[in-house]
C-alpha cells in the first residue's frame, strides 16, 4: 500500500508517534523492514539515499524498482523516500520512479540557496503528486558537542520562515543527533526541538536516528517528531550476526542470518516509536 509522506505523517500525528523510516541499501534491508512492519501492523517508510549511491552500495535505478515493488505489496502502508537528495536531476529520477516523498538537502548551503532549491524541489514533487522533506540545520561532528550550537543546530525563527517560504510537508531539525556510530552518548537539545515544535505547524523529522536510547526516543516523540532516520545500528546488528554466525560457507545462509537481525532490529525499533513497547516512560 503505497502512501505520501504527507499521508503517513499524518497517521503520525494523529496516534502521536513517530513513523520510523529506514535507509533501504539492498533487498534484504527491504525484506526486513518491511516484513517487520507487518508483523507490527504498522505504517513505515523506506528510504534510498544518494550517497549510497556514490558510496557503490546500490543504485536509484535497481533498488528504487525494487522499494517500490515491494511498498505497492505490503499490507501496510509504505512511503517510498529519497533521502538526503542533493541533486534536483537525482531527485526527479526518484520522482520519475514513482518514489512518493523526496527529501532535498540543501543544509549545507547559505540558507536563500538552500530555500530557493526547496522550492524547485517542491514545485517538482507537485507535478507528481509527491511530498517534501527539507533540511535546516547540521547534524555538527560525532561525538562533540558543538560549541556553538546556535551556529551549527536549527534555528527556530529561521525555520519558521523556511516553512512558511518553501511550502514543504516535514521538516528535518539538527538538535544534537547525528549519522553513523555514537562512540559517546548523544546529548539531544530537547529545549531546542520543543521550540520548533511551538512554533512551526509541519511534522518534525530526527536525523541520525539510530543509537539514541528509548527513553529520548520518547522524549523527542512528545515533542513533536513524527519521523525517525534509521539505519547504522541496524546495518550494525546485521554485522555482528553474520559474525557470530558459524556457517558461512554459502552467501545466502549469510543473508538469511543479516536479514533476520535487521528485521529484529527494526522491529524493536518500530515497537519503540509506535509506543508498543510495554516499559513506556
Ligand atoms: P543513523 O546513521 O543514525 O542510522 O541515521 C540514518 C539517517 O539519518 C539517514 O538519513
């Protein structure tokens, strides 16, 4: 069941969670996440990110077929996103694939720059019936604090502004999360987000998701987050299976081992920000 960002979002805020969403670099990731959100129930969003692409991991064209077979079979509804698109061309070959979200970063542009693609991004996605994520902000360095983070982390009164100017449906904030490992834990700026929150009337999105306890998991849920990225410390539970795993003789024992991990791993996830899990706070 293939729905918009718009669409799923706003199951998001009506149930006041948060709708995780995935970074999707194979078949197995597609697999697990998906086959997660069916055992929960639940709605989800599985994302292909450009960089992946650059890094050689897969490619828009194979694996955005691929996200969009598997979304229009689910049981549950699916949003298709490009995540982290740099590039207007790359964003209207997700759109051209029928991805129905796509997320223009312009974050490390000066911000008329950054607002001016958003609108191109934005005026684009409306000819395909699609929604727009947009970033303000920067995720800063792993594990430091920035020390300055009015400098580094979204602006509240900018991102008003930004909102009200690009017409986009979800807005990604910096407040203290970023990609890949966390080596110290992460120190969100709850103060920060819980502004934004007041002031700005589009769901909120949490980059830099994975990694972060799920006690802040909820913390950020209360204050208006609706989507979650996903990704490394699910990646990363797939490595430390298949190298626990003993039998790895044949590739595809070892898929099914990283498949099944990812899926746990997902699952937990989704339980967590669809407020399932029993220990709530
Ligand atoms: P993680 O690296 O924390 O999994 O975040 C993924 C992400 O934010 C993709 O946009």
């Amino acid at each position: 069941m293939l729905v918009t960002l718009k669409e799923i979002l706003k199951i998001a805020e009506a149930k006041k969670i948060a709708i995780g969403s995935f970074n999707t670099t194979g078949l197995e990731c597609c697999e697990a996440v998906i086959g997660a959100a069916e055992e929960l129930g639940q709605p989800v969003i599985i994302m292909h990110a450009q960089v992946h692409e650059e890094m050689g991991l897969t490619t828009l064209d194979v694996i955005g077929r691929v996200m969009m077979m598997m979304a229009e079979r689910a049981s549950v509804p699916v949003c298709v996103h490009l995540d982290h698109g740099t590039d207007l061309a790359y964003l209207k070959k997700a759109l051209d694939l029928g991805f129905t979200s796509i997320m223009y970063d312009g974050s490390t542009l000066p911000y008329a720059e950054n607002l001016a693609n958003t609108c191109v991004a934005v005026e684009m996605a409306k000819r395909y019936g699609a929604s727009v994520e947009a970033e303000m902000g920067s995720m800063g360095i792993r594990d430091k604090s920035p020390d300055d983070p009015d400098s580094l982390y979204t602006d509240p009164e900018a991102a008003v502004s930004f909102v009200r100017d690009s017409h986009i449906d979800a807005l990604a904030c910096a407040f203290g999360t970023v990609h890949g490992l966390y080596f110290t834990e992460p120190k969100l700026d709850f103060a920060r987000l819980e502004k934004i929150d007041k002031l700005i009337d589009i769901p909120l999105v949490m980059h830099g998701g994975s990694g972060v306890s799920d006690e802040d998991y909820r913390h950020v849920i209360s204050l208006g987050i609706r989507k979650i990225n996903y990704y490394t410390y699910m990646a990363k539970a797939a490595g430390s299976a298949v190298a626990d795993f003993e039998n790895k003789l044949y590739f595809h024992d070892i898929a099914v081992c990283a498949t099944r991990a990812m899926r746990e791993n997902a699952r937990h996830a989704i339980e967590v920000f669809s407020n399932l899990t029993s220990d709530k706070a």
